[in-house]
C-alpha cells in the first residue's frame, strides 16, 4: 500500500531537539510551551558542561539558553559543527550581537516579553526547514541516481545493434563449426556447444531491451496523449 503524500509545510516526523543551558527553568518554560503545539518533538536537555562535540549531530535542532562558566563561545562552535539550526536566548543587546557577529547563521531570541513564544514559533519554524532541506537532498540525490541509469540504458539501447552483430556472427560460425561432427573432439565440441548456448541466451537478453525499449515508446506516447486531454478539458473547464 502506498505512502500518503506529506502535507506541504507538516513536520514528517518527530524531531530530536537539544536544549543546552544551566538554568532548568527555562528548559521547563520551553518544553511546557512547546507541548501546546500540534507537533512536539523529542527533547533532551544538556547542561553546559556536558556537552561535546559528540552531540552535535544527533539533533534537528539546538536551542541554547543560559550558561555560565563563560561557556557559551564553545556551546556556540560545538553546535555550528552541526548543519541544524541553532537558536540562542540572549539576555541583552549586546550579547546578541557579540553572538551574530560569529555566526550569521545563529538564530537569536531577546529575552524579553513574550521570548517563550516567539522561541517556540521560530523553532517551529527552523525544524519546517530542516525537513524541507532533507527532503530536497533526498529527491536531489534520487534524481542523480535517476539520472545514472537513464545514461546507461541509453547506451546500452545505442550499443544493441552493435552487439547483436557481433553475436550473429559468434552463433553463425558456431553452427557451422558444430555442423562439421568429425573435425573436433568431443571436449573441443562441447565447448563449441556452450559457446552456442550462451550467444543464444545473450541474444534474448538484447531482444527483451527491444522490447523494453518498445514499451516504453508506447507509454510515454500514451502520458503525452493523457497531458493533452487534461490540458484541452482545464482550457474548457470541464
């Protein structure tokens, strides 16, 4: 049975997010909120201390808040080695551009009024990319793949009639060295009777990539003919 389709704009599946900070408060204020949205990811909470570059990969996206120990620059570096979105809570103005000045890629959240919504909103938001970039790199990679067999079924369509000649001529003189019963030995013959053999069956090989070829002529005709008809009844409305 077949896969329904994601909706454009859903999130396709529970996200991993790590939320490093020394203040458990916000780890509480974040999750409480996020947990009245329709979808919730997965959250693992992380002091400053803890955390490693080991970390960095596991996560669709890392939400920083408070830290101490003057930590925060190696938080920072440790999650930017990741290709997930990074959100960091700062305190005050200057913090907040201390932070985009090393990376223009941080996503920053004052804290001020209202931070809890609109770090939940923006999260929401970085988690919606991160599947649209994953979803990009897999149809971008499929299509690659896609790409590679249609170059080789191309050439072998274009080498088929190379092929059969030179097969023609490998079963032609095969039968007539076998039609000659008292010229070889009986080990001379029998390989002579596989290499018959196997032409034979390479020949139906390229005769099925005729027929392939055939079919699909046949269906790409008939989608032509099914594009037609639904353009000329959209310009009819019908």
């Amino acid at each position: 049975m077949k896969s329904k389709p994601e909706p454009v704009g859903e999130m396709a599946a529970q996200h991993n997010v790590l939320i490093v900070t020394d203040d458990a408060e916000f780890s509480r204020n974040v999750v409480a909120r996020w947990q009245m949205e329709r979808h919730v990811p997965a959250f693992t909470l992380m002091s400053s201390e803890l955390l490693n570059g080991s970390f960095a990969g596991r996560f669709g996206l890392t939400i920083i808040g408070p830290v101490g120990g003057g930590r925060l620059q190696k938080i920072l570096s440790t999650a930017a080695s990741s290709d997930a979105a990074v959100i960091l809570l700062a305190t005050d103005a200057e913090s907040a551009a201390r932070a985009a000045e090393n990376d223009s890629q941080l996503l920053i959240v004052r804290q001020n009024d209202g931070w809890v919504e609109g770090l939940v909103i923006l999260g929401t938001e970085a988690l919606r990319r991160h599947d649209a970039q994953e979803r990009a790199a897999r149809a971008e990679s499929a299509n690659a793949e896609s790409q590679r067999e249609a170059i080789l079924g191309r050439y072998m369509i274009e080498m088929r009639h190379s092929c059969n000649n030179a097969l023609t001529s490998i079963l032609g003189n095969s039968e007539l060295l076998l039609m000659e019963p008292g010229a070889f030995s009986g080990d001379v013959r029998e390989q002579i009777e596989t290499i018959h053999s196997m032409s034979l069956r390479m020949h139906e090989i390229l005769q099925r990539f005729s027929s392939i070829e055939s079919e699909m002529q046949v269906a790409e005709k008939e989608s032509r003919g099914d594009r037609k008809a639904r353009s000329a009844a959209y310009v009819s409305g019908v």
